[in-house]
C-alpha cells in the first residue's frame, strides 16, 4: 500500500515531538568561537562528564590523527582536535546516545555506527586526500549522514521492518525501500530533525544530499566527500545492513556518478579507489578495538 499524505503529516508531526539532545551538547553549541575564554569552558564542560572525557581521549590518540605522541587530558585532547572539531565530536556522540537502544534485534546497531565511523575517518581522510579546505563539519557530516535509518527504526519501528523486509527480497536501496514503504527517505528524515536540533546549516545540506551532491548548490565540494566517504566505506566492508544494494567499485569507477565527481574536479579512477579502499582497510585494522568501539551500542 502507497503511503498516503496524511501518513506523512503523521509522520512529520511525530519528528517535530522529539526531545532535543542533552544539556552538555546544548552548553557546547552556544559558546562562541571568537569567546577568549572558549577553549577553558569546553574543557570544564567536557571534564564534568568522565564517560564524554574518555571517549574523547580515545579519538584524540586514534590512528586517524597521525601523531606519535599521545595526550592524557582533555585540556590537551582539546588542543589537538580544535574546538570545532570537539563540539561536533561531542554533538556525534550525543546523536549516538540518544539513540542507543539495543531494539528487537531486527537492526544491528552496533553495524550501523561501524558503518558511521568508518564513514566519518574517510571523509576527513579524503579532505586530506583532495586538499580541500579544512573543515570540521566533515567528522560530524560523515558520522551522522546516515542517522534517518535510526529514527525510523526507533520511532517508525514497524515501517521500518517493512523496509527491511523490502531490502531482503528486492536487494534493493535504502532510500528505494524507504520511498516504497514511508513516501520518505532516511536523509529527508534526518535533516529534518537535525534542522529541529539546530545543527549547522551545512551539516544539515550533506546529511540531506549525500546521496545526490549534484543538488547542493551551496556546499557541493563537501557533499561530494560525503557522498564518497559513505560510497568507499561500503566498498571497504562496512555497509549499515547485509541486505542493502552497493555497487562494486568496478561498476561505480565507470557509472554517470563517478564522471560527475571527476568533473567537479576530484581525481578519481580504479586504482584510485582500489588504493582508497587499501588504505581505509589498514586504518581500520589498527583501529578495530580504539575508535570503532567509540559508538557500540550501550543499549
């Protein structure tokens, strides 16, 4: 059956009833960076919460970040990472807590925040890669991209299994199987929320786009390492769910998506990708029991 508008309406109105992220998140976002005394205040924010503090830690001395000296506070974690990069770390993790429950067992959490980290180390490692401009928003883009799928199994639990359900008979795409059964997709839903939540205007356009960064007219460069972070992460083994269709690199290096990334001005080809992937698969090796342990479910 074909979800009718009022479904929708439904829909919409119960996204709108969800509670806002915790006050540590909140206390981050308002302080500004221009602040003299913001580097002192985050720390103070973030030393107050020991679990937040040592998941910071870890990240801070993760491979990731290539350096060989490691940091043993969060005075120093916050040096290392830059505030910016901690308040959408922090942000990450409050996305993570807020929806941590372990569910029936239909959907393996723990997977699907693999998938994220996973996601968000190669688009930092492909903004290094490409040269593009630094920017923070990257980490949190990457790691949350794909949070929709969350909020639908969390709030529309029983569409949700119809979409996987959907997935496991047709092999076919989330957002194929999402539009089939809700008439929405995971990153509709997600930027919505997060528009809902306050989070940076760019962050809200990759989560929205970033299986289609042709239509971000307004950070399309960033969208674009999104959109292939989530691609290579695939390729490198770390879908959200079995079921789920992905093209192989084979396929994609020759597709109409791969020619318009080469003409938006990213080098891009087979070996290239086979060296990415490569690449991607020894970091995450080093990093199995360090920063993909970051997001396990609590639950």
């Amino acid at each position: 059956m074909n979800p009718s508008s009022r479904d929708l309406q439904d829909k919409i109105r119960a996204i709108e009833q969800i509670p806002t992220l915790p006050v540590v998140s909140q206390k981050l976002m308002t302080i500004r960076d221009d602040d003299p005394d913001s580097h002192r205040k985050f720390v103070e924010i973030i030393e107050a919460d020991q679990a937040l503090s040592l998941k910071l830690l870890k990240l801070a001395n993760s491979s990731f970040y290539n350096s060989l000296s490691r940091v043993s506070s969060v005075d120093n974690a916050v040096v290392r990472l830059g505030m910016k990069e901690v308040r959408n770390t922090v942000l990450a993790f409050s996305v993570q807590g807020f929806f941590s429950r372990n569910g029936d067992g239909s959907f393996d959490r723990n997977r699907f925040w693999k998938h994220a980290v996973v996601c968000s180390q190669v688009a930092r490692f492909l903004g290094n890669h490409y040269r593009v401009r630094k920017d923070d928003s990257l980490f949190l883009s990457g790691l949350i991209h794909d949070m929709g799928k969350v909020v639908i199994d969390e709030y529309f639990h029983d569409d949700f299994l119809r979409i996987l359900d959907t997935l496991g008979r047709n092999r076919t795409t989330f957002s194929r199987a999402e539009k089939a059964v809700m008439g929405s997709t995971h990153y509709q839903i997600a930027a919505k929320l997060l528009k809902q939540w306050r989070f940076p205007t760019k962050v809200v356009f990759q989560t929205l786009y970033h299986h289609a960064p042709w239509y971000d007219k307004s950070y399309e460069t960033n969208t674009i390492l999104i959109y292939l972070a989530n691609l290579l992460a695939k390729f490198s083994g770390y879908r959200c769910h079995p079921d789920e269709m992905t093209p192989d690199p084979e396929q994609f290096a020759v597709s109409p998506e791969a020619d318009y990334v080469v003409k938006s001005g990213f080098e891009l080809d087979l070996k290239t990708i086979r060296n990415m992937i490569s690449h991607i698969q020894e970091l995450i090796q080093e990093e199995a029991d360090s920063v993909l342990t970051l997001f396990a479910d609590q639950g």
